[in-house]
C-alpha cells in the first residue's frame, strides 16, 4: 500500500508494473482490482474483483488512499515490481498470468513510498513494452 504522498514536478514517469494478462486476448487488467487497463486514462474503480489472490480483497474499505482514486502507480526498476509482488502471485485466477510490463503515466502525477520503493501515480498510463 502507497504511503507518504507527496507532489513531484515531473510530467511523466516511465516504470514498471504488474498486471494480469487474459491469456485469451492478451489483455491487461489489474491484479488487484480487476478492472481492464487500456492506454489512456485509468478508471475510477467502485468495485474490487480480484485476479490474484495475494492482494487483499477489502482494499476500497480498509486501506484505499483517496490520492489514488482514478491513479495507478510504477515503480522506477523492474527489480522493485518483482521483489515486492511476485511472493503475491500464486493463485492467480483462472485464464490470467501474471507479468511485469514497461509504461509511462502521465497526468497530476505524485510521488509516494511503498515499503523501501518510491512509486509514482499518475491518471494516464501507456503501455511500452510486452
């Protein structure tokens, strides 16, 4: 969970993340929250279903910022992305894999901490690499 928010001057950040790929279609959703991510602007989430198991399934009620409504945050390496979660990726839901992927977000972007890890969040995400 994001922590210690703060405002940062930059205009985009390009990071890392983790997310469901449908195996299906290839598409990318969140692993925690469930909803599908598209390049551009990062919906508000009202409702949390789960891919992976590991995240808490209360986050909106017991520990969802009000800094992160319609945000998503990176991580600067890779390394960060994969020694945080990827302890968190079994009992990923049917159909999904788990995978850390390359993006930029852009928009009212802020600084915050996760654990040891700075994390950026910003309300416009383009994916870059697969």
């Amino acid at each position: 969970m994001c922590y210690n928010f703060r405002k940062t001057k930059r205009k985009a950040v390009i990071g890392w993340k983790l997310v469901a790929v449908k195996k299906s279609t290839g598409e990318y959703y969140s692993a925690a929250m469930g909803f599908k991510y598209k390049n551009g602007k990062i919906p508000v989430c009202k409702k949390q279903k789960r891919i992976r198991n590991g995240f808490r399934n209360t986050i909106l009620k017991d520990c969802f910022e009000d800094d992160m409504v319609g945000r998503t945050s990176v991580f600067l390496t890779k390394g960060a992305v994969e020694n945080t979660f990827w302890s968190k990726c079994l009992g990923t839901k049917k159909g999904y894999e788990i995978k850390t992927v390359k993006v930029k977000l852009t928009k009212d972007l802020i600084m915050a901490d996760y654990g040891s890890y700075t994390v950026y969040a910003g309300r416009n995400i383009k994916f870059l690499k697969k």
